[in-house]
C-alpha cells in the first residue's frame, strides 16, 4: 500500500503527499474562490476500516485563509498531527505551513514561509534539524501534507472555478512533486438524516512519477470536501455526516421510487422500490423483482466505479412492468444488522426477507416473485432459491459456476499472467494462495503464514462462505427456472463460469427451463468495455449496463412469469 509506507523523514512517505513546480497548463484562479468557513470532523478509511480522525477548521480574516485540523491515524501507522495549518492569502496564494506531531511517539515538526518565489523548510525529525529551499511558482499552488487531508480543502475550492484538463500543482515540504490533473464533475446526491446534500464528485488524477493514481473528490454546494477516494488503494476520507450509516449516495433514482424498509432478523434492510411508470389499469397485481448486489459493502444501487449496476437494472425492469426492490447489504448505507458477522447463507436469509416483504404487498402477485443476483449476489440468489420455493425463478449475472476457492485461484492465475515473474515466483504465489484457503475453511495453519497475510482481511464468515461455497451442491436443489447472464470480456468471472452453470442447471432432476445469454464486449460491471480489465474500469467512458443485457433480462422475466404488460 503506497500511503503508509513508513521513512525517516518527518511524514510517512506516502505518494500522495509532494513538492511540486507548476505543471504546464497548470490551474490559475480567474475569479475569487470562496468557501464557507467552519469545523468539519472525517474518518479516514482503508478497505472500509476506518483507521484514523481529522478534525478540519476552515477560518477566513483580512488577510486570507487558513486550513488547520489536528488528527491520528491508529498504530501500527501511529501518527499525531496536534497541529497542522495551511495559510493562504486571499488569492489562496500560500503564506505558511506548520505541522506539528509525533511520529511513533517521536517529536516531528517543520515550519515553511513562501516568499518571493521560494519556500523555506525548517524541519526537525529523528532528534536532527535541517533546513530545505524550494523554488517555487505560488500562483494557484496547493500545499499538502502526508497522511492528513484536511488540506485538501484547498483542493475543493479550485474544483469550482477548474476546468477539466487542467492541472493543480502540489507542494508538500521535503516531499516529491506531482500535480492534481482535474478530470469531469458530475451531480451526486447524498441524503442524509438530516438533508439532502447537492453534492458533486469529480474525477482526479494525481500524477505521481510513472505512476498516476485516479481518485474522486466530492464537494458540496458550499464547496468544502466531503470525501476524497483513491479507489487503486482502498483509501476513502469522508466527513462524518457523510460516512454515517444513515446516509448513502443517490446515484440514481426514478419519479415514483419509494423508501423500503425490509424487516429481517433483528434488523431493517433499508431499499428502493421501483414501480413502472405507466401500469395497465386492469392490472391490479404485478409481478416483481429482488435484485441481490454482490461481494463487499454494495449498496442498494450497487454503485461501483461510478457505475450504478443495480439502480441502472432496476429501472430497465421497472420500465417493462414489473415491480422491483433492491436494498443496502446488511450493515451498508441505511441497512441495519452486522455485516462482519455475515456468510453467504445470512445474506440469501435477507433475500428472503425481501421476498417475503414483497409478497405481503397488495401490489404484489405473490406467485411471481424473481430474484435476481449479481456476482456474488448470484451465488446468494441460489441459496435463497434453494430454501424458498415461493421464489418463482432465479436470475444470474455474472456470477461463478464452480467453487469460491476455484474461482479465487483463477482470478489469481488471470493476474499472474500479466505480471513477468518466474514459474518458481509464480508458483510460490499460488501455493500461498492455496495456504491461505486452507488456514480460512480450517481454522489450522495460520502460524505458518508470512506476516503479511492479513488474518482480519481473509478470515471472517463473508470469505469463508465465499470460499466454500460450491454451485454443484446447490443447485440440484434448486427447482425454478434460472437465467445465466454473462459478459464475455468478465475477467473477474470467466465466462467459462456460464457454462459450467448452465451444465448444472440442466443435470437437475425434472430440470426447469434453462436460458442462457452471452453477451459480447461487455465486462463483469456489464458495461460495454474494452479489455475487461479491472484497471479499465474506473476511465471507462460509458458508465451504462448493456441495453443487451437489461433485453435479455426483461425478455426471459416476461416469458418465464407469463406477464407481459
């Protein structure tokens, strides 16, 4: 992980934090840049564990900005910032910079004033001071520090005047440089207890030496952060009203979309009901649909890489008559329950939850209910199916046909092949691998594992389902219909997985009709893609499911429930 690498230098050494000279074309503000001072409070998150806070105040006087906070990030990292501050004068020209913290418990402090064109370091790290001269160009220059992102505040307030294409130059004492290139904004509603704030999400590439990084920064309408990701490292920095589990991002909603709230055990799954448009007033009933999103924590809209995979499905049906839920993963968004404590089968429990709600509904025909699964979720729908034969018929999108193991060594083979190793390096990777499978489903053997290997990450009820669970066993228990949906560029989920599926759909006694459709150039987000790879999906252009895809899907509900509108 690139952010937390530790040095002897006064910051962790962390790409994201640099000196940087202006980059040609770089941002020159052309119009006042303002924001609303106040206090902010973020939680700093790495894979979704929150591993540090910041406390952020934004103050304006006559003679400009300042940006102070004060924060830690846990050990192992062990970070304190007791002070930092960013001075800017009213053009957000940079004044001063101060920091002052512990490293490990040790005293780290540097002090830098720009001035005619230089800035001038006195930093005193390791029981040593020193001192460093930078030249630099201050005109719309943002300064940083490592680990600690309240300055990026300043950041926010150049996105309201910033054009895409254009570059923001960075300036961390004694760092690297690197600029911040501005990529497209785009509306993102997130509703909170409180409000719905209007809030905008722009694409930012920080363009470190031979390595950029792509990342989002959110604003809202005052222009101050409310989150900033770099999804190539996990890391999410979002301010607390916003990272609360009663808010979640809009990303995609229809006129007539109403609240659910899905009893489950002990808790409420909180979702999205879809109605069509446009009903045939004969119809008093109509048949419906549960959409299942798929591994980590996905949300009702199944929001990945700006794509909204669920939301975007859900309406597709919707428009072609049917009724159709989709809810927050237990423990995600505004859904209630634990989703640490949570396997395979809790999960196809919520998805029965989901079905009994709806079939409770006047609204509903009971008869035709269909569960829908992505990924992961398919493997979920199954296990529902397999449980509930209330359930009329069973959708797969792509999702795996042979073993959860199976399909993580494959994935892991996939990226080996990309990689110039040696077949011992390759080798060693994969028997590590399969260690690392053999200590999650047996509980034996983590002593012998490199320190590394983080247990918390693979040994939790979540991978060990995953890793368990075999399709093979399921399905001949599964007695509905079933579409296989498959994307032929899915590097995730080869599409080989489509057939091992519809094989042992179609091995079940008294087999139920079975359909099965490929879809050419669309990847495991079911987009329309190029290569498939994970490293494509963030830059790809069109953020739409295939209308292939969602066909296929309305095609077989409506033949299979007989319920054409």
């Amino acid at each position: 992980m690139v952010f937390l690498r530790m040095r002897s230098a006064h910051f962790i050494r962390a790409s994201l934090v640099a000196l940087a000279l202006p980059a040609p074309h770089a941002a020159r503000a052309q119009t006042p840049i303002l924001l609303a001072p106040g206090e902010a409070s973020f939680t700093t998150f790495i894979r979704s564990i929150p591993i540090g806070t910041e406390q952020v105040t934004i103050s304006r006087n006559a003679d400009g900005w300042t940006i102070a906070s004060t924060g830690r990030l846990a050990p192992p990292i062990d970070v304190v910032a007791r002070r930092l501050e960013v001075r800017y004068n009213a053009d957000w020209h940079p004044i001063e910079f101060t920091f002052d913290g512990t490293l490990r418990g040790q005293t780290q402090t540097v002090h830098t004033l720009f001035e005619g064109g230089r800035a001038t370091s006195d930093v005193f790290a390791n029981n040593q001071s020193a001192q460093k001269v930078d030249t630099i160009d201050p005109s719309a220059l943002v300064v940083m520090a490592n680990n600690f992102f309240g300055p990026y505040e300043a950041v926010a307030a150049r996105l309201k005047t910033a054009a895409a294409g254009t570059d923001i130059p960075v300036y961390g004492p004694a760092q690297l440089s690197f600029a911040i290139r501005v990529g497209e904004s785009s509306a993102a509603p997130i509703q909170t207890t409180a409000r719905l704030i209007n809030a905008r999400r722009t694409q930012i590439t920080l363009m470190l030496p031979g390595a950029p990084l792509d990342g989002e920064l959110w604003t809202d309408e005052s222009g101050r952060m409310i989150r900033f990701s770099v999804i190539a490292q996990s890391l999410d920095v979002v301010r607390d009203d916003v990272a609360a589990v009663s808010s979640r991002s809009v990303s995609i909603s229809r006129p007539n979309d109403e609240p659910a709230k899905i009893p489950a055990n002990g808790f409420i799954l909180a979702g999205t009901l879809s109605r069509p448009l446009q009903t045939s007033t004969t119809a008093k009933v109509l048949p419906a649909v549960v959409l299942v999103g798929g591994s980590g924590p996905t949300d009702r809209d199944g929001l990945a890489f700006g794509i909204p995979l669920l939301g975007q499905v859900a309406g597709a049906i919707a428009d072609a008559g049917f009724i159709v839920v989709r809810y927050d993963k237990r423990g995600i968004g505004q859904s209630g329950g634990r989703a640490e404590s949570a396997g395979l089968a809790d999960y196809a429990e919520d998805a029965r939850a989901a079905v009994k709600w709806l079939s409770n509904r006047k609204d509903v025909d009971k008869k035709r209910i269909v569960v829908i699964g992505h990924s992961e979720g398919g493997a979920v729908a199954l296990i529902a199916a397999s449980k509930d034969k209330s359930i009329a018929a069973v959708g797969l999108l792509s999702t795996n046909g042979v073993t959860g193991a199976e399909l993580v060594l494959a994935q892991q083979a996939h990226q080996l092949d990309r990689l110039k190793l040696s077949a011992e390096e390759r080798q060693a990777k994969v028997d590590l691998q399969k260690k690392i499978h053999e200590a999650v489903l047996t509980g034996k053997g983590w002593e012998a594992l490199p320190k590394e290997v983080v247990r918390r990450q693979v040994d939790n009820p979540e991978f060990q389902s995953i890793l368990a669970n075999d399709p093979a066993k399921v399905l001949p228990e599964v007695r509905q219909p079933i579409l296989i949906v498959q994307g032929e560029l899915d590097t995730q989920v080869e599409p080989s997985n489509a057939d091992t599926l519809d094989a042992l759909a179609k091995r079940r006694k008294h087999a139920p009709a079975v359909e099965i459709i490929k879809v050419p150039g669309v990847n495991h987000l079911l987009v329309p893609a190029t290569t498939g790879e994970v490293e494509e999906y963030g830059s790809l252009k069109d953020k739409t499911v295939s209308p292939a895809v969602t066909r296929a899907i309305v095609t077989w509900l409506k033949k299979t429930l007989s319920a054409a509108p």
